[in-house]
C-alpha cells in the first residue's frame, strides 16, 4: 500500500508540474502575442533595441540572397514572417511561399501588402511551435529574428516535422 501511495503522490505531483508548465507556457505565448501586436500595430519598429539588428547587415545579405536563389519552386515557410517582407520577396522569386506569425496584427498586414503588390503568398497567424500543417509541407522553413522567441526544443522539433526529406531551415539571429 505505501508503494501505491507513493506511486500515485509522484503521478499527482507529475501532474500538477505539467499543468504548471502549460500555464507558463500560454502566459509566456501570450505576452509575446501582446508585444508583437503592439509592435506591427505602430508599424513594426523594434524601437531601442533597432540598433542591435542593424549590425547583422553582412549576415542578412547573404540570408536573403541564399533563400532566393534557392527559391524557385521550392515550398518556404516562413517562421515569424511580420509584415511579410521576406515572404513576399520570396515570392517575387518564384518561391511557393507561406508566412506565419503569433500577431494577428502583423498577418493582415502581410496579406494586404501582398494583395497590393498583386503577389501569391499565404499568410496565417500561427503558433510556430505546433503549426496546422501536415508532415513535410516544406522545402525550406526560415526565419529571421525569431527562435530567440521561441521554445526552441518544441520549435526544432517542429521545424523538422514540417520539413520534406531533402529539406532544410535557414534561420538569422540577431548577434548569433
């Protein structure tokens, strides 16, 4: 009996810490969503901290020419896609492209750009680290500035979930 008890004392215990993780984990997703929606709603400056993205300029150049190139034809989800920017001149290169972001804000913001500038990409608003997509939807998944915002052991696990078998993701990260 007191191997039951112990037995069921550390199933409760493990319960009870899941469900604290989840709870940390909708607030954390939620502050996120409000920051992100604050953000793209005053036209998606990252105000004092600018400056550390600006540096990344080389690094940036060569992301986008690479995700270019590799572009045509090619399925490319972007993870924390914004405005849309990236997504878009994905699309100009012939890519089938996908954005996702936490922000609702951003995402009709991405599709309006896109229906502006009469190019084809979809754009949702998602939780990157348990996407709606079936298995190996995609080519290529990238993202710039954006897994310092995840849980990056859910994302990479979902990262590689999504990916076809010859697939890859191409993410820059600001200083790193």
């Amino acid at each position: 009996i007191d191997r039951v008890a112990r037995d069921h004392a550390r199933l409760y215990e493990s319960i009870l810490q899941r469900e604290v993780t989840m709870n940390d984990d909708r607030e954390r997703k939620s502050r996120e969503k409000r920051l992100q929606d604050e953000r793209f709603s005053a036209g998606g400056s990252r105000g004092k901290v600018d400056g550390a993205y600006a540096i990344t300029g080389a690094s940036h150049g060569y992301y986008k020419r690479r995700l270019a190139d590799d572009a045509p034809g090619k399925r490319l989800l972007e993870i924390g896609c914004g405005l849309g920017e990236s997504a878009l001149e994905l699309s100009k290169a012939g890519g089938i492209v996908t954005g996702i972001d936490l922000s609702d804000v951003a995402v009709v913001a991405a599709r309006e750009k896109a229906r502006e500038r009469n190019l084809v990409a979809t754009f949702e608003a998602m939780d990157a680290e348990k996407t709606s997509f079936p298995d190996q939807s995609f080519d290529v998944i990238c993202g710039g500035a954006i897994l310092h915002h995840l849980d990056t052991e859910r994302a990479y696990r979902e990262v590689a979930r999504l990916l076809a078998p010859d697939g890859y993701g191409l993410f820059l990260e600001p200083l790193g």
